[in-house]
C-alpha cells in the first residue's frame, strides 16, 4: 500500500486526507502534526508543519511515497524542495514559484510585466520613502507587509494618517518582522471577491470550481478579519462571462509568466479575485489550497485526488478533465467564543455523533483524548454539506451545526445567502 504524509494540521488538511481516503488507490496516509479528527483517517505524527528538517527526515525514514504540501510557511521555506533533494516525492510548488505568495512584491512585479490585471502599486523597501509617497497619494490606499503575516499584514487606509501609522507599524516597528522589511502600497478597489482554486502542472492549469470565502468574524461581514469563517461553492458571482476572462487573461498568462522567468509552477495555484467595475482583477495569489475554500470545493469534486495529484507531479495534467458534481456545497467554520482574538482550549465537544451521515466536518482545531474531542484552536470545525442548489446545502449544513455543541461556540449565520 502507497504511503502518503500530509503536511498540516486544519480543515484543508482534513479535506485533504478525506477525498484521498475515497480514492481507488488505497492509500495509508499520515500526517504532520495532525488534529483530533485527522486522526480518524491517518496517523498522526508530530512534527511541526515548518520543521523542513524534520519532516524530510521523518518521510525518508518511515519511506513516504508521496508528500502533500499543504500549508504555505512549509511551502515557502523549500519543503518541496528538499523532499525532492532527498529522493522523495512531493506535490506542492518549490520555493521558487511559492513567492508568487510569499513575496506580495514579486507577484505584483510579475503581473505588471506580464500584463495581468491587478490593482496599481508602488514598492518600497525605505520606510521613509514610503512615508513621503502616503503623504502625498490619493487615498484611500491599501498597504501590504511583502511577507507572509498570517493574513493580518494587509491595511486599508482610509487616511493619510491611517497609512503613515499602517506604514510605521509594518516597517519601522516590524509588527510582522522580516515579512515587512519591505511594504506594497496599492490602489484601492472595490467590487464582489471570488475564489478561485486551480491544479498546475507548470504548463497546463485546470481551474476548479469556483468559491466565495466569508474573511469577517460575524454576520453580515462585521466584525475583524479571521482566517475564514465559512465558503460555499460554486459562486453565483462568477458568471461565464467572467470565467472565460479569468482564464485567458490571468491563469494562463499566470502560468506562461512564471514558466518564462523559470519557476514554472507545479501544485495548486489560487487566484483570488475582485470583480471591480472594469473588469475581474487580482487581489492576491496563494501557493496552495485555501482554507476553508477546499472544503467546499473537495465537496464538489468528481475526480479521483490521487490521480489528479500524481498527473500534476508528472507534469501530465493535460491529460487530466475535472468533473464537478451538480449542485452546491455550503462550508460553516464554528470557532472558539472569542476568536480572532484570544480564547480558550480544552472544551468538551459533543454531538459530533449525531450528524448526518452525507456531512462531512472537517476538524481545523480539535484534539481527540480518551475517544473524546476537544478544542484546540481558533477555528474548531468546518460542518461541510452539499445540496441541489445552494439554499438546500446551506439548510442542511445549519441543521447540523445545530446538532454540534461546545462551550462559547461561534459561528456565522449568513454562510450561502447571496
Ligand atoms: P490579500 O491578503 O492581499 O488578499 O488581502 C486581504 C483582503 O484585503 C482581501 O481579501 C480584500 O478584501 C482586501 N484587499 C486587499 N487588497 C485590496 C485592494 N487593492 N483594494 C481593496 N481591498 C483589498
Ligand atoms: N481562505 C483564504 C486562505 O486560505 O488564504
């Protein structure tokens, strides 16, 4: 039986082991570090998602035929790179093409050469140049740390005021450390965001179905900005119009871009969007599946994971057509009472039992002890449904988060209401 380690402890991850345990390959899968419900699927092995080191040393030693890259620190700091050194197949990109994610200012340098649409920008790598240029720019402007700043390094001013402090946190006091030696200060947009996730063998992108990520903590986007507090799948938003646009216009130009400059990308590349008034336009680019828009769209997804994985790696996507099943997938994230700010672990989760058998909850922060489950993180679980349309798999997936209890538990009501 083929040996597979993912690298990563969330929701995404959990999807991940998930779709790969319905594939005809049976797999024996494990993962680093894991979560409580991760562990139901795969062993769970503790190591830390970014020990590079020891995570190389461990899939040698235990002979992993394949290693899943899921999270973006790992991929940032060359675990792709050095499995591949240590004779050890991986899928994810290698550090070269992950800056297209790690570094905001070389993915935008990218877009400009290339002519792909993106909001316009400025660099600087001199806080106070920086500070001059905000004093005099037209407001309001977005300023953005380079680096990977766990998605808090992204400020929209709406005053010169607001970006001189947005700029002196970032580069004078390093709030985000290395990630803001150096700031992207851009244009302000505005319009409908989309998600878009898509499988890249370095030459050919096989775009998956599209999804919309609730970023606020509470109904009616109030509230601060979290790693994602539900998605559904696919959005009404992005029309067929819009799709055949993005994909001539941004993935594959993306995709011939990164190949020109030699970092041809091999993984799964997420686009996300913003439809603003002159067209659909780049806000960002991640190196990776984005949590928890894999939930929904793994809901969705027809293909055999396996397959699709093994053909990125080998460079023979082309070969490979994505089949989407009909209907809606609906993606609620319950989070600690208190999240994104501090709150507390340990808490006692129950009903987990009583849902329905065609959900799936994908555990992003639990631990399991005694056979029982515990928080142990921000985000706890992703109760995933599906329907024929999205009202039905928003219903159904409400119906059993109702079913889930836990001390403090908070969750958005709004997930799927267009
Ligand atoms: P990013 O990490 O670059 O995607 O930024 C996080 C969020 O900030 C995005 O999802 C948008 O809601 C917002 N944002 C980023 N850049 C811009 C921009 N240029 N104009 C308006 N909103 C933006
Ligand atoms: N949900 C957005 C991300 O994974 O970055």
């Amino acid at each position: 039986m083929k040996k597979v380690l993912i690298v990563g402890s969330g929701g995404r991850e959990h999807a991940i082991a998930w779709k790969l345990k319905q594939s005809k390959e049976p797999l024996e899968l494990y993962c680093a570090p894991g979560n409580g419900g991760i562990s139901e699927l795969a062993a769970c092995v503790d190591i830390a998602a970014a020990d590079v080191a020891g995570m190389v040393g461990w899939a040698q030693e235990n002979a992993m035929d394949l290693v899943f890259v899921a999270p973006d620190d790992p991929l940032a700091l060359g675990m792709v790179d050095a499995m591949k050194r240590a004779g050890i197949r991986a899928f994810g990109p290698d550090k070269a093409a992950a800056e297209i994610e790690s570094s905001k200012a070389y993915s935008k340098w990218l877009m400009k050469k290339y002519g792909i649409p993106t909001a316009a920008f400025e660099v600087f790598s001199d806080g106070q140049a920086a500070l001059a240029y905000v004093e005099a720019a037209q407001m309001p402007v977005v300023v953005k740390a380079d680096g990977l700043a766990l998605g808090k390094g992204v400020l929209i001013c709406d005053t010169a005021e607001q970006a001189k402090a947005a700029v002196t946190e970032i580069m004078i006091e390093k709030k985000f450390g290395e990630a803001g030696s150096r700031v992207v200060i851009e244009e302000f947009m505005t319009g409908p965001e989309v998600s878009v996730l898509a499988f890249c063998d370095g030459k050919t992108i096989r775009p998956m179905v599209s999804a919309q990520d609730h970023k606020r903590a509470c109904d009616g986007d109030a509230g601060l900005n979290t790693g994602g507090m539900g998605t559904f799948s696919p959005t009404p938003k992005y029309t067929e119009e819009v799709r055949a646009f993005a994909e001539r216009e941004i993935f594959e130009k993306t995709v011939d871009a990164l190949r020109e400059e030699g970092r041809p990308f091999s993984g799964v590349l997420f686009f996300g969007l913003m439809l603003t008034p002159e067209g659909p336009k780049v806000l960002e680019y991640n190196a990776r599946l984005g949590d928890p828009e894999c939930q929904s769209v793994f809901m969705l997804m027809e293909n055999d994971l396996w397959d699709v994985i093994n053909a990125v790696i080998d460079g023979r996507l082309h070969e490979i057509e994505l089949r989407w099943k009909k209907g809606s997938a609906v993606c609620v994230v319950m989070a600690s009472g208190g999240y994104p700010g501090s709150y507390e672990k340990g808490i006692a989760i129950t009903g987990l039992d009583t849902v329905d058998g065609d959900v799936a909850i994908f555990h992003a922060g639990t631990k399991k002890e005694n056979g029982r489950y515990y928080t142990n993180g921000g985000r706890v679980l992703g109760v995933t449904a599906m329907g024929e349309t999205m009202e039905a798999a928003r219903e159904k997936a409400y119906a059993n988060v109702a079913k889930i209890k836990f001390e403090g538990a908070h969750y958005r009501t709004d997930i799927g209401i267009k």
